[in-house]
C-alpha cells in the first residue's frame, strides 16, 4: 500500500565533480530498481549536474534545504521556485538544522507549507536528543514537532516523514528496528489525531541514523517503516545501492 521510499541525504559533501562521479558509480545499478522510490539529495550546487543525469531514469532529486519566501532581499538564501525547476523533494526540519542553524517547529511549517505550495514534496525530518531520549520524553517531543510542523498542512500533499532520533545519526549507533518500529508506530498515531487514521495510515515514514547495508534489513522488514533516509552510507555508491537492493527484496 505504501511505496517504499529510500533518500540519500549527501549533507554538506561532495563538490560537483564528485557529485557526477558518485551518480555515475551507482546510476546503472539504481535504475533497475523501479519498486522502489530513489531519491537523492546533493547540495544544492550539484542539483543541476544530478539533475541532468536522472533526466531519462524515474529515481528523484532532493534539496536538504529551502528559505520558505519565493524571492527577495534574503543574501544566501535559496526558494522554493528556484528549487521547484531544479527537483521534486526538500528535506526540511533536520536535526543538523534545528541544532546548528536554530530552526524551530515554527520555521519549518512555514517552510513545509512554502514547499509544497510550490509544488515540492517535503520529507520532513523529527528526532530527540539522547537526553529526551533517556528522561522519557521521546513521545513528547516528537508529538510536538510533527503537530508544530504539520499545522495547517493537508494529509493529501503527499509529505515524506523521516523519524531521525539524534543519538542515531552519524554514531554508528542505530536504533533497533523493533524500537524504531513502535516510535514509527507512535508518529503515525499522532498523525491519525491530526488526519484522520486512512491518511495517517498510507503516509510513508522512514527510518534514519546510521543505516547501512548491514542493518536495512532489520529497518525495512518491520510493517510500519515504509524505507530509510541515509547520510553516510549513501556517499559510498555500492553500499547505496545495497540498501535500495534489500529493500527492493523485502517489501516486494
Ligand atoms: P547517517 O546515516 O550518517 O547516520 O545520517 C542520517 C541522517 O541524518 C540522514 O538525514
């Protein structure tokens, strides 16, 4: 019912060049995995040179990042409608950019409403810290960031979630797949209060922090992880390719 839906999230890596490369390394093999929806998301300098080589395939391109005004006296900043021509998603709320760049809950609604008004599909990232995690507070914090994130947004426009616990992420340190399947569970709990339980139940919600080859399975096999957002094993094309690959057995 649900699409299984894997993003490679390259973070600030890869200088064109070696953007192309990388693509060029994992396209072929990629490609051939059409049960599964790819999504790849270099920085935005790369979006161009990506983007024209994904043109005659169906796996998407990505941008980590977006301001949510259309244009105007923003220095530095990048707009829906100049990612709207470049990419079909955005991923919006990540931790990194909660942490280091002070993104609230506020922010990024506007910015998710801003995304999918230009016609872009947000994956919208939440996620405690280890100390939410370890004071109990994990259903709290995320029931505040996806009800903050998702306020005035409509079940129907199609949004990604990705459930990204912090201590997760870039440690090596994953979460196990049955504890990330309850919190999974938990998430679309809160978005059936918010959507109703039929829209709730056929929005993807993936698993990130510290996905691999070695652990997608355990991810992938559990019924309410719908695929994987993956920082640094997908800077490494056979690894990436490996994890499209399972998951292309598994949910098949
Ligand atoms: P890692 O896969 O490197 O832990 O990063 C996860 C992540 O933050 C993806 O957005």
């Amino acid at each position: 019912m649900r699409r299984p839906f894997i993003a490679a999230n390259w973070k600030m890596n890869t200088t064109v060049d070696e953007a192309v490369s990388l693509v060029n390394q994992m396209l072929q093999e990629l490609n051939g995995f059409n049960s599964v929806d790819r999504v790849l998301c270099p920085p935005f300098i790369s979006l161009q040179a990506v983007g024209n080589m994904l043109k005659r395939t169906e796996i998407g391109l990505g941008a980590q990042n977006m301001y949510f005004k259309e244009k105007g006296a923003f220095t530095g900043e990048v707009s829906p409608l100049m990612l709207k021509d470049l990419c079909g998603y955005v991923i919006l709320g990540h931790s990194e950019r909660r942490q280091y760049f002070a993104e609230t809950d506020a922010l990024i609604n506007q910015k998710i409403k801003a995304a999918l008004t230009a016609g872009l599909i947000p994956i919208f990232c939440i996620g405690e810290s280890l100390e939410q995690n370890e004071a109990g507070k994990t259903g709290d914090v995320l029931s505040v960031q996806v009800k903050g994130g998702l306020a005035g947004v409509d079940a129907d426009d199609g949004i990604v979630i990705a459930y990204e616990p912090i201590w997760a992420i870039g440690t090596g340190r994953a979460a196990t797949g049955i504890k990330a399947d309850s919190t999974i569970g938990f998430i679309r709990d809160t978005l059936g209060s918010i959507w109703g339980k039929d829209r709730a139940d056929s929005t993807r919600i993936l698993y990130g922090g510290s996905v691999t080859g070695a652990n997608i399975e355990e991810f992938i096999k559990q019924p309410q992880i719908d695929g994987a957002l993956v920082g640094g094993a997908s800077l490494k094309a056979a690894e990436f390719v490996s994890i499209v690959r399972q998951t292309a057995l598994v949910k098949s």
